[in-house]
C-alpha cells in the first residue's frame, strides 16, 4: 500500500471506482475534463470543487477525473449524515472519505419565540418570549435558524449567551426577509410572512411583537476531522472538499464556509514545509439532473497559501486571515465556474452565445464554457446599458417565438432548403428513426421498470430534500445521484430475474424449441448476463440517437407547411439581424473590458479579426480551438463538425458525429469522452499526426531543392529556428517547469523533428 494512502486500499478505491465510472457513463454523454494538466502530480493537494450542482455524482467525476489524468487518489469530505445512509456510507468508507458533520444537519425545534427588541441600534442582540436560551439545546458556537421562505432561511452563530431570555448572534441577520420575521413588520409597513405565507405576529412596535418560532442546532467539534485533514496533507496525500456546504441547484456560487480556509492556513501552520497547492475545480453541467447530458470539469491555476497568512493565523488574527483565504479560494473558483445572478439571466446568455458564431461552427464544450464566462461577465458589467437593454428585450422575444413554434436556434437553417431537399431529409430520416425503433423497443422494455423507478424515486427524494433545505430552489441537484443509485441496485436484480426465467424456460421447452436439446442448462445464466445487459446498452445508444433525430422532425414539417415555413423563414432572417447587432455590440465593448480581447479571441469573425500566436504559457485556447475565417482544409473541417454539443441536427442539416450509422462501431464500450484527444499535447506531436492542419490552409514550398548545399542551408534554418522556440517556450516559464505533459522535452523534440526533416530533404534531393 502506497504511503500517501495508508488509511486506504488502494485496489477497493480503483474498483469502487471503475464501477461507478461505469453507470456515470451511462447517464452522461459527455465528461470533459479541461486544463488536467494543472494538477500537481506529486505533493498534497486541496481539490476545491464548485458549484456542488450534483449531490454524490461531484465526487465521483472529481476522483475518476484526477486518477485518469494525474494517477492520483482522492479523500472526499462527505456530510456525516450521508455517511449514515448504509450503502452510501459504506461505499464512501471504502473510498477513504472523510465524515464531516454539519451543524445545519442537526437543527431541531425548540420552545418559544425570538425576535430583535432593538434592530436599529443593536442588530445582533437576540430576545426569547417563553425560552430558555441557557438550556442544553443552546450553545456558544451553535447556530440560530430562522423558518424557511422562498427557499431560503437565514441562519446566524450564537457568540453570547446573556441569560435564559437574551443572547448575542455573532453577525447579524442579512435580507429583508429575515428583518420582517424578527421585527413582524416589513420595510413597507405590512405585517411580515412565516413558512406558511401567513403572518408572522401581530403587528405592533418591536417591544410588543410575540416574536416568531425557530429552530436551534448545536455547535460541532471539527477538531478530529481538521486533525485528519493535517495528516494527510503531511503525508502528502490530496483533499476534495467542496466548501460552499451541501449540494444546491442555484445558478449562482454560495458562500463559502470557513472549513477550507481553516484546513489550507492549518496544514501550513502545522508544516511550514508540506507545500500544499489548492486546485479550483469548475464542475460545469449541461442540464446536469437529465440523462445523456454533459460536463466539462476544468481545472484552475493551483493556489499557493500565502506565508503571511499563516503568519496571521498563528499569531492570532485569525478571522482576517481566514477572511482573505477564503476571497483567493472564491475569486479562482469564478475563474473556472459559469455563474450567472439568476436562471433567466443564464439562458440569455445561452441564446446570445448561438447568436454570437458568425460561420455557424459547432463549438466544443470547453470552448463553450470559456464563451459562456466571458459572456456572463461582460452583461454584468454592462446590464444597465441601453444598447445592452434594447438588445435583450428583442432576443427574448426571439426566444418567445422560436418557443411558440416548439423549435430550436439551430433549426431554422432549414428554411434556407429546398422543398425537395427538406421532403428528402424527412424520409431519410424517419426511415432511420423507423429502423432505430426496433432496436431500442426490446431493451426499452426490459428496462422499464428501472426507468419507472428511479423516475419516482428520484423526485421523491428531490421533494424531500427540498424540505429539508434553506438553499435549494427545486432541488434538483439529488435527481441524478437517485438515479444512478436507484439503476445500480435494480439493474443486477433485473437480469438476475430475467435470466433464470430464461434458464426455466429452457428447461421448460428449450425456449419454444430454439435451444438445441445438447446445450446444457448453465450456459443460459452465462448467456442472460451477457445478453439481457448488452440488449440494454444497445437500446441506450439506439435510442439516444433516435431521441435526437426525432427531435429534427418538427421543423422539418413546418418548413413543409406555406404558414409556419414563412414564419421560419421571417425568423431566420430576423436571427441574423440578431447575430450580426450581438457581434457587432460584442467586437466593439469587447476590448473595454477584455484588453487582450482581440489577441484571445475565441471566435474569429467575418470582419477580419485575427488571433496572433501567443507567447504565454503552453497553448490558449485561441490555438486549441481555433475556428477562424480562413478556409479550413477537409481534415480540420472534419475535426470541428465531430466537436457536436447539442441534439437535433447542425446548422448543414447534417446529423451530430454519434446520429450516423456509421459511427457506432468507433465509441469504446463504456465511452463518454468521445473527443478527448489521448495522444501528446505537444505542438510537435500534434503536427506529426497525419492529416492535422490546425486550421490553417497548407503551406506551399517558397523555393525549390536543387542541390545538396541549398538542403543543407535550409536544415540549418529549421534546426536553429525550432531550438530557438523551444528554449523561448521553456524561458517563458516562471518556475522552470513545463506547461503540460506534452510539453515536457520540447526543444529536445524540436531538435529531433528538424533532424527528420533535414534527413528527409537530403534523401529527396
């Protein structure tokens, strides 16, 4: 067993692991990791992931992303009260969590009411009607919980017990909400709400308002997890936490508790020499509670605890230390996240990130991401704007028209078709639904009831937790755990019963007379668990294609008919009216906000923007995924129509990469990252790969070969000039390290490619 996991097993991690990698790939289509290479490989890590957008399925991406990439091993900090459920406890024990308890988790009712007696002058003074705030339930460190409204309850530490009926809460109570449930009057005068919707109390001054019920919850001793935590940072083992305190469904980053803060200052205090990195995870979903949907996980800069920091934690300022961890902790955190103030400003964003691709290229998801952050960031900054505002209200009447048809951005493409063109596409793809149908029927009905159960399963347990929430909004964020919970229980069970009702009818008639009389009657539990899950499969990505194709239909047959495919057609030519005010607003407040605007651009427009090479650190995005207005050759436009994001069909009318027949026999049997490249990083490898252009049209020679002296004089210049990059790319690296894996030997690969050529040159001449 490896000394960085001793309290661990190493090969019930790997396994637990790989089964639950299994039904992970099921339910998503898609898991991106970006930027992996920013994982420290040696050393203690801190793997700080955020927005926890999906309960127990987080972890799990987060540890089988950073042992396929870095070989690394994962201690997650799980709620105590999860620990407590049976199978999730026991599977998280044999990964090596680590329970946490929560104080939210513990609250209960107690006797009495509270309310604030001097709101204006001492906000944090709390008074009890019928309570005894000296009891047993009420503890210095303990926490006041105001009932729940909208979703939301407000909560505050209690700093001062001063007497059964008056204590002090350590902040005070924030929002208005929470100021109408202990004052009994709102700032307009009207009585306040409880729970319920009714009113709080009667109204009437703060010295006469009954007050309103709460719920207390006791303090919580972390000093054995922080102590935990130490050691195996000490010994050089890795961290996942996600510190924003239980899973939620916001579209924005909540608070972040202290504990991380605590955990990264501690360990430092504790061993000045551990070198502890902090890694910001962005764990980005794409309808994260549906099946089939997609992620991308990317990885930030790794954060160094700033020694003056420990310096004030030890030596007792405490809080302004934590305080200033936690902003380096949130701040790297937005960097890799997509957050947006509320859900109608996200799909916004959503709909001007469609608009805003000028040469209607399919984008990858990490590129989609990037575009996304900049977006939210720039309509943040600039809401108030009148451009910004009349440009919004006619996008979301866009929307409310395309909504009103029941068809997406991307389909009025087809309204630029032909009426043969549009009739042909029509048969040709409800003769392919058709033939999918009858391979998807079979596994959709012996998988049914597992459908059906996690369907209701799921949203009991949604509804349920929503209950029991002060955060969550619909609660979706369980939905998807249950589901593959509610799968890897009922699966097994299911083809066990399937196969021995095969194996009994076997035995019974040699199923109808099919089965020869020699096979023996063991052989159809061998085939049952062999057959019945492969039919399953094969129904998931059978119908997964179908649902896709099924979707294309509807505007097929409205580009049919003379109203609707005028409609289409009007709204085609309004998108583009749209797109081109979003690019035109887009190039022009660009550059205010982003000064490196032109230099990293993402996408290339018409105008005639181009992206210099950049010089910084290992290759940009820009570089990566490079979509500009230069005719691509055949290669690189194959390469960018296999990057598909989205269902239905592309703006060509051509169907995604995993729609055509002839792509099926190319995933590996449990695939979810289909476009994830496996090979090097490095430019040289990537140039060596036959058919790689990046983009760009091929060279042609500027001068000819004719002696051995001219092959000579050019070799010369290649070497010398791809030595010459390599050591600039190396010199440009502040700590002397490398920039990926790729890039680990890349004057040394330089220096070989430019002998290949060179001996290549002289064979031709």
């Amino acid at each position: 067993m490896s000394q960085e996991f001793k309290h661990m097993s190493t090969w019930t991690y790997d396994l637990l692991l790989w089964v639950f990698s299994i039904v992970v790939d099921l339910f998503f289509r898609e898991v991106h990791p970006r930027s992996s290479w920013k994982i420290p490989r040696t050393g203690p890590v801190l793997f700080v992931g955020a927005p926890h957008a999906n309960q127990f399925v987080d972890p799990l991406i987060l540890m089988r992303v950073v042992k396929t990439e870095a070989r690394r091993r994962i201690s997650i900090l799980i709620a105590e009260k999860s620990m407590k459920r049976k199978f999730i406890g026991f599977a998280a024990r044999l990964a090596g969590a680590l329970s946490v308890g929560r104080a939210l988790d513990k609250t209960k009712p107690v006797p009495g009411r509270i309310c604030l007696p001097d709101p204006e002058n001492d906000p944090l003074l709390i008074r009890g009607i019928d309570t005894n705030f000296q009891s047993e339930d009420f503890q210095v460190g303990g926490l006041i919980v105001l009932p729940t409204v909208n979703n939301a309850a407000a909560n505050s530490e209690i700093a001062e017990i001063l007497g059964p009926t008056e204590l002090r809460v350590k902040k005070a109570f924030k929002g208005d909400v929470a100021m109408e449930q202990l004052t009994g009057r709102s700032k307009f005068g009207q009585p306040a709400l409880d729970s319920n919707g009714g009113n709080a109390g009667h109204p009437g001054e703060y010295g006469h308002y009954p007050g309103i019920r709460f719920k207390a919850a006791p303090k919580v001793d972390q000093t054995k997890v922080y102590d935990t935590v130490f050691s195996q940072i000490s010994r050089g083992g890795c961290i996942g936490i996600y510190p924003e305190g239980g899973s939620h469904d916001r579209t924005e980053l909540l608070p972040l508790k202290a504990g991380v803060a605590i955990m990264a200052l501690g360990a430092m205090a504790e061993n000045p020499n551990c070198n502890l990195k902090i890694v910001p995870c962005g764990m980005n979903y794409f309808h994260a509670h549906k099946f089939r949907s997609r992620a991308v996980i990317e990885f930030g800069t790794p954060l160094e605890v700033p020694q003056e920091l420990v310096e004030e934690f030890k030596s007792g300022s405490r809080r302004e230390a934590i305080g200033r961890m936690l902003e380096m902790i949130y701040d790297s955190l937005v960097a890799v996240t997509v957050t947006s103030p509320d859900y109608d400003t996200l799909m916004l964003i959503q709909a001007v990130r469609r608009l805003y691709n000028p040469k209607g290229k399919k984008l990858p998801l990490p590129m989609v991401v990037e575009l996304n952050r900049r977006l939210v960031k720039g309509y943040t900054h600039y809401r108030d704007d009148p451009r910004i505002i009349d440009l919004k209200k006619g996008i979301l009447k866009y929307n409310k028209q395309l909504m009103a048809l029941n068809v997406r951005d991307h389909q009025l493409a087809y309204a630029k078709f032909s009426i043969l063109h549009v009739v042909g596409m029509l048969l040709y793809r409800l003769g392919k639904l058709m033939v999918l149908s009858a391979g998807v029927l079979p596994g959709l009905i012996l998988f049914a009831p597992i459908f059906v159960a996690g369907k209701a399963i799921s949203m009991k347990k949604s509804r349920e937790a929503l209950a029991a929430s002060t955060v969550k909004i619909q609660a979706r964020d369980v939905m998807a755990t249950w589901k593959l919970l509610v799968s890897l229980a009922l699966a097994p069970t299911l083809y066990t019963l399937y196969t021995i009702i095969l194996a009994f009818w076997t035995y019974y008639n040699r199923v109808q007379g099919i089965v020869p009389p020699g096979v023996p009657l063991w052989t159809m539990f061998v085939a049952g668990f062999v057959f019945f899950p492969a039919i399953t499969f094969a129904a998931l990505r059978f119908g997964e294609i179908g649902m896709d194709i099924a979707k294309s239909l509807r505007p097929l047959v409205l580009a049919l008919l003379p109203s609707s495919g005028n409609t289409l057609v009007k709204l085609r030519k309004w998108r583009e009216e749209l797109a081109h005010q979003v690019t035109a607003l887009i190039n022009q407040l660009g550059p205010e906000i982003f000064p490196d605007f032109d230099a990293q651009r993402i996408i290339a427009t018409s105008e005639g923007h181009r992206t210099p090479p950049s010089p910084g650190r290992g290759r940009s995005l820009d570089e990566k995924y490079r979509i500009g207005s230069r005719e691509t050759s055949p290669a690189a436009q194959f390469s960018l129509t296999r990057a598909s994001i989205g269902g239905g069909s592309s703006m060509a009318g051509n169907l995604p990469r995993n729609e055509s027949f002839k792509n099926l026999g190319h995933f590996g049997f449990f695939a979810s990252r289909p476009t994830t490249p496996t090979s090097s990083h490095s430019r040289a490898a990537s140039r060596s790969r036959p058919g790689s252009s990046g983009g760009f049209t091929s060279m042609k020679p500027l001068s000819t070969l004719d002696s051995h002296g001219a092959a000579d004089d050019v070799t010369k210049r290649i070497r010398g000039a791809m030595k010459e990059r390599g050591q600039r790319r190396l010199s440009l690296e502040p700590d002397g390290s490398h920039a990926g894996d790729g890039d680990s030997d890349a004057s040394s690969d330089a220096e070989d490619e430019s002998q290949g050529v060179g001996v290549e040159m002289k064979k031709n001449v």
